[in-house]
C-alpha cells in the first residue's frame, strides 16, 4: 500500500528564478485513496505579494507579516514528506518552489513528482480544460473551499490522484496503478498510452476511459 504527498504551493509570483518566494504549502499524505495526515502553514519570506496575487489566492500581506518563518516551515515541510514520492498538479511549478526553497536551506529535494495535470491530459484527452478546477467540475470531485488556497487545492489533486488511478484500474483492468506507472504515463505521448496501458494486462476492458458520472472521492481517516 503505496503512501503519496499530495503537495500545492501559494507564491507570490510564478517563479523562483524571478526572486518569487513561497508564502503557504498544504501537503496531504495519502494511502490508498485515504487521506491519512495533513500538513499546512502560510510562510513569511520576507517577499510582498503583489496586488494581482493577493487577489487571486486572499492571502494578504498583513498574513503572511505574522506567519512563522519560511526556514521552519520548510524544515517542517520537508520532514512531514518525508521519503514519499510527490503528487502536484502543473507538478513543474510546485516542484521549482520545492526544491529552490529547500535548496536555501541546503536541503536535499531530489524527490519523485508526478502531475495529474500531465496524467489528466492523457486519461481525459476530451476534457474541455485539464486545469484543476476545471476537472474537478468534470469528475464531480469533492470540492472544500476557494481555489488557490494550499489546502484546498491540495484536497483537490488528492482527489483527481485517486480518480486517475480507479479510472486507469477499471479502464484497462489493473490491479496497481502506482506513482510509478503514472508517472510513465504522463511521460508517454497520448497516442501511446492506450497501448502502453494495454501491454500491461493484456488490454482494457472497454475503449473508452471510465465513465466520469459517478463521482469517487479520497476520504479523511479522523
């Protein structure tokens, strides 16, 4: 039973090679659709989040000036994680804040991340928008809260993380669709992956994904 952090960063620009700093990380641990421990913190990184940002994700300057240190809260981060492959979705952008982060703190951040934003586009190729909200909408996945908060964004992808692996499973008649095998995935152009999946198990039961009527969430284990 595979365990996966489910990770989402709030920024205050949309990259770290631009001088943008974190200012909150979420990471969900997940084990087999359940969601088994939660981390979360605003971050306070001595950057000012511009006014555009501000509105995008409500996370004020007047905040992030009395949430803890961004060094504590990545130390923090970084050992809740653990040795845990990552999920993200757009898992580019989360895994540059990740790993310049932690590299300022001469922190090892060589982990494995897989994108169910990657994943979704090969799995749902129909999809009118792979963004995640939008798939949200489109799976009926649970939603908890506004968009671009840590948390909720985080809830999000562990949901879409768990739909993405019962569809691959029921579609193509899989007993472990993994972090690996995803990851492959996502690394295989669409044309491709009907087959790769088929080569697996000697082929799908049925053509078509699995049907995106019935919604299936992660549930919280309290």
């Amino acid at each position: 039973m595979q365990t996966v952090a489910v990770l989402d960063f709030e920024t205050t620009g949309l990259s770290p090679a631009q001088g943008d700093r974190a200012t909150e990380i979420a990471v969900i641990l997940l084990r087999d659709g359940q969601i088994v421990a939660r981390y979360q913190s605003l971050m306070n990184a001595g950057r000012r989040i511009p006014s555009d940002v501000v509105n995008l994700t409500g996370i004020t300057n007047e905040m992030i000036a009395s949430a803890p240190s961004v060094s504590k809260v990545m130390r923090e981060a970084a050992l809740f994680v653990g040795k845990h492959p990552v999920v993200a979705h757009n898992a580019g952008f989360d895994r540059r804040f990740w790993q310049a982060e932690l590299a300022l703190l001469r922190m090892s951040a060589d982990h494995s991340f897989a994108c169910t934003m990657l994943a979704s586009r090969r799995i749902y190729p129909h999809a009118q928008s792979h963004r995640l909200s939008s798939l949200a909408e489109m799976l009926r996945l649970p939603k908890s809260g506004r968009a671009h908060r840590a948390m909720v964004d985080a809830e999000m992808t562990s949901h879409l993380w768990h739909r993405l692996q019962d569809d691959i499973a029921q579609t193509y008649g899989l007993s472990l669709v993994d972090h690996a095998l995803i990851a492959r995935v996502q690394a295989t152009s669409k044309a491709k992956v009907p087959t790769l999946l088929r080569s697996l198990n000697g082929g799908p039961r049925s053509d078509q994904a699995a049907s995106h009527s019935k919604p299936r969430s992660c549930a919280d284990e309290n």
